[in-house]
C-alpha cells in the first residue's frame, strides 16, 4: 500500500485560505451593530469623511464595515436637576432646585456630536442652566422668588432655553423651579406677610359685600318710596277726575254706586229700598 504524499506547496496554500476565509467570517459577524430603543445613531467613517450627517439610524440592526464605527445617542425626554447657591437682586445668597427636561434633537444627533461631542450635557446644557438661574434670579428679590413671581421666573427661563437650544441641536421641552431655599426667619417673615396680606384681602371683600348690601337697601327704600310717590299722584289724579267730573254732572256719584249693581241683583241701599229687592234701575246695562 502506497502512502499519499502532500507538496508543502499545498499545505501552505490550504492554510492560507482556510485562514483569509475565517477571517472574512470574522469581519462579517463583527460588522454588525445594534441600535437600541429611544436611541438614534449615525456612522463614523475615519477613513473616508469622518462624521456622516447624511444618515440616522433609528431602533434596528444594521451591517457596517468593521473599520468603521456606529455612535448613538438617547433621544428620549431627559431630566437634569441642579441645585444652586445665587444671589437675588437685593445681594442675599439663596438656595434654588431647578429641574430641566430636554432630549436630543431627533435627526440632528451627528450635528450634536460635531459641535460638543458625546460630552454635551457637561460642556453646554449644565453650563447654560446654571448661567440663566444665575442671570435671571439676579433680577428679583428673595420674596418674589420664593412666593409671587415665581410663575414668572420659570416663564422667563423658559424663553431663554427655547431660543438658544434649538441652536445648538437641542430640543429643549420644559424647566420647574423645584424648590427655593431661604433662611428660616425670612421664611416666617414672608409667611406671615403673606398671611396678614390674605386677611386685608379677606377683610376689603367684606367690607364691599357689606356696602354692596347697604346700597341695595337704599335702592330698595327709594324703590318703595317711589312707588308710594307714584300710587299717592295716581290716586290723587283720579280724585281730580271725580271732582272734575261732579262739576260736569252732579249725579256723577249716584252713578257710580249703582254701576256695581248693573246685573240687576241687590242694590246699594240694601234689600229693603224703594225700587224693591232684586230690582235695578241699571239692569240690562254694562
């Protein structure tokens, strides 16, 4: 039995192969990549143009070439709180929570990326949260701030985030003041303040609904005094009319007795009078 000889030509050109093909299969399995949900992700190419701001990639699986590499963002609401020391605008130091939702702006991330880098919540969304509490707390006073402007603060914040986020491939959403801090005997006082401000608020409404009832009982005497003016010329109009009328005929008086009795029934002297009872002079007559 004859043995088979392999050439060492062979032998080297069998591994050669076998090896480019595992590392083909290498590469093809490495060269895919996940984009997980509430991400969006862009290619960076640093061989062929860096950044490319042609393309997002929302939720999926995605091949790409292995020298070549898939970053992704969080495009999802996010929320950052920050507590701060400033001074008000009367150069008392106080405490104030403000909290901010904002998320990526959604087909802007490579844009994101070029301009502040994965970093961009450290080098631009902290440092510009922190200079607007500082510029606009400056502008009131601890009593504004802590009870009656605070609507206020939050609406001018609101106006300065919405005009420089946009710009910087932000999407901002929403800001609350949280919480102010204050030393506790000036906590009291405007408490109290506040308190003694409710009850002089109490005490005018009171004292408007005790005058809104005093003048409606004036307009209710001048009311009735009208009226008794009004009946007291009516009934004195007609007492001219009767008088004027008895001038015209003396007989006017009889008259109006019997009117009352013109169905023929009774009379004004009683049953027993001269016409008889059941007897009218005005019967027939309406």
């Amino acid at each position: 039995m004859s043995e088979i000889e392999i050439e060492p030509k062979n032998i080297l050109k069998t591994a050669l192969f076998g090896g480019i093909g595992a590392i083909f299969i290498i590469i093809f399995f490495m060269s895919w990549t996940d984009i997980d949900p509430g991400e969006e992700g862009f290619v960076y190419r640093p061989y062929t143009g860096g950044i490319d701001t042609s393309e997002n990639y929302s939720e999926g699986t995605y091949f790409i070439m292995p020298w070549n590499e898939m970053i992704t963002y969080n495009v999802l609401q996010q929320s950052r709180n920050y507590e701060s020391k400033v001074m008000e605008k009367n150069g008392m130091e106080i405490g104030i929570d403000v909290t901010i939702n904002y998320n990526p702006m959604q087909g802007k991330t490579p844009n994101l990326h070029l301009k502040h880098g994965k970093a961009y919540e450290n080098s631009f969304v902290d440092a510009k949260v922190r200079g607007v509490i500082k510029d606009v707390i400056g502008r009131y006073t601890y009593e504004e701030i802590y009870s009656t402007k605070r609507e206020a603060l939050e609406t001018e914040m609101d106006n300065m985030f919405q005009a420089e986020f946009p710009e910087n491939f932000i999407t901002y959403n929403f800001c609350e003041i949280a919480d102010v801090n204050l030393p506790e005997n000036v906590k009291i006082a405007i408490t109290e303040k506040e308190t003694q401000k409710q009850r002089n608020q109490k005490a005018k409404e009171l004292e408007e609904e005790q005058q809104y009832l005093a003048n409606a009982e004036i307009k209710k005497a001048e009311g009735e005094k009208n009226a008794a003016i009004l009946r007291a010329e009516g009934r004195a109009e007609e007492i001219r009319l009767v008088q004027q009328q008895l001038t015209r005929s003396p007989n006017y008086i009889e008259l109006v007795k019997w009117k009352g009795y013109a169905d023929g029934k009774g009379s004004p002297y009683g049953e027993n009078n001269v016409f008889g009872a059941g007897t009218s002079i005005f019967k027939g007559i309406k």
